[in-house]
C-alpha cells in the first residue's frame, strides 16, 4: 500500500546526495513472523550522505492486517533543520492513520520562522490531511509543529491526496535543506546533536509502536529494534533509571 511511498523517497534521495549503505545491527534489517493469520515481515534500509547523519526507514507488512511505512532523516549535526519525521499506518480495512512533519529541534520564535512557517502554504492545500486529532502517545508541542499532517483516513484518500502531499512535503524539505548554511560554531552544533540525542530518548519511550513489534516478533527483538536501530541514541528506560 506504502510501497509507492517508499520509492519515491528513495529515487529523490540518490537522485540528490551521495548516499552510503549505514549499517544495521545484525538481525535487526529483516524478520519474518509466521504465526498463521498474523504472518508479518519488516525490512528496513539505512543511508548517510554528508549533509544526512542517518536516514531510517522501514516497511511492515502483514497483508490484510498491517501495512506500515515509517521514516525519520536525521540531517548532519551542523545542520538544525527539523527532522523530516513520516508515520504511515494501515490496521485492518478500515484503520489508516498518518503522520507526517518537519520535527522541530527547538521552538523559538526565530527557528519557526527559519523552518516551520515554509510549510504553512502547503499544509492550508492539504487542509483535508490535517485534522488536529488529539495525540494521545505523544505531546503536540513537543517535536512537532503547528503544521503536521495528521490524519485518520481512507485508501483512496492515501493515492489521491496523501501522495502528492507527501512528495511535496519532501521536496520542499530536501530544498529547504539545500539553502540552509552549515553551522560552523562548535557550541551550536553541539546543541543540535544534543536536541537530536534528546528526541531519541523522547520517541524511544513513547513508541506507541513496541507492543506492535512484540506481538509478531517477540519482546526482545523489539527492544533490540527500538534501541539499536531506530532509536539508537537513546538508553532503554530500565538501565537510565539504574534498574
Ligand atoms: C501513532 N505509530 C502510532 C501508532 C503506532 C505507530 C502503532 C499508534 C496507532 C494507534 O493509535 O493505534 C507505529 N511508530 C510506529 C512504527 C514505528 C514507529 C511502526 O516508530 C517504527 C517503525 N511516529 C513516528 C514518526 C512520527 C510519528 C517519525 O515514528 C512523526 C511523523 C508520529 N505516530 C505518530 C503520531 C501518532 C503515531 C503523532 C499518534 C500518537 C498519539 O496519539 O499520541
């Protein structure tokens, strides 16, 4: 359902940087449950370019039941652009819920300004996908922005109107990007990898995803999966709290 998605992130990807193969810890790049009715896979891909640290994204299929794409780009620590953040998630016929944002790494003024406020004209087109649903996992003001896309929908609106959305979502990203200087003060760069550290830390303990990853492929890959590949900057709860 996604894999159209897929694709055309990846085509824009090489298409404009250099990409290098990021390795994934072993184990953790495929699976494959096959309990029955519940037969799932998940496959990932990871890239880096020097302008992108780490690009994640990872597709979960299981038929009927699920199809999931989720993605987060990292840009390199001497950019403080948003992370591009996407959450595409099919339940059954009838559940579809996406997600997608510019996250920011800081909320001032200045910063909204810089990054958030280029998406306004595309988020008031695609007003429709944008449905200030309540977050019931996750704070709104904390990581996203005033402009996410957030839907719950059906799959012809997914071709029709998520798709074009998304891939101007993308590009204006990827441009906004491009036109961005480099930070070159060592203090700012260590506060983006710092914001970048503390949003791992944030995803990884809210994941409304690990319940999903155990079910099909048990509760110790998916820790592994949230602490060493998706999240991999952040520290599972029970060793931060000395448990
Ligand atoms: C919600 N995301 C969800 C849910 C699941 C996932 C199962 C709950 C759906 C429900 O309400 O039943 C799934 N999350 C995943 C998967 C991965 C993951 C499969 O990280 C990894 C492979 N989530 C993101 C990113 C964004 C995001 C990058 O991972 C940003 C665009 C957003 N997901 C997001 C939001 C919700 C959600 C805002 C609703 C959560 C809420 O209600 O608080």
């Amino acid at each position: 359902m996604y894999q159209a998605f897929r694709e055309f992130l990846e085509r824009e990807l090489f298409e404009r940087f250099d990409l290098r193969t990021r390795p994934i810890p072993p184990g953790l790049e495929f699976n494959a449950s096959d309990r029955g009715k519940t037969s799932a896979t998940i496959r990932s891909w990871s890239y880096e370019c020097p302008q992108l640290r780490k690009i994640r994204y990872t597709y979960i299929d299981a038929g009927e039941m699920a199809q999931v794409f989720n993605s987060v780009i990292y840009p390199s620590h001497h950019y403080d652009l948003p992370l591009l953040g996407i959450d595409f998630l099919t339940f059954g016929k009838k559940k579809i819920l996406v997600v997608m944002d510019f996250q920011p790494l800081f909320r001032d003024e200045a910063y909204q300004e810089k990054y958030i406020e280029p998406m306004k004209s595309l988020r008031d087109r695609y007003d429709d996908l944008a449905q200030n649903l309540e977050m019931k996992f996750y704070d709104a003001n904390q990581y996203f922005s005033k402009y996410l896309l957030f839907a719950k929908t059906d799959a012809e609106t997914v071709q029709s109107r998520l798709f074009p959305a998304y891939q101007e979502y993308i590009r204006l990203y990827l441009q906004i990007l491009e036109q961005t200087e480099p930070l070159a003060d060592p203090e700012a760069i260590q506060r983006v990898a710092k914001a970048q550290k503390d949003y791992d830390q944030y995803s990884a303990d809210r994941d409304p995803a690990s319940g999903l990853f155990s079910s099909y492929f048990g509760h110790e890959w998916a820790e592994r999966f949230l602490y060493e590949f998706l999240f991999e900057d952040a520290v599972p709860l029970a060793v931060a709290s000395g448990k």
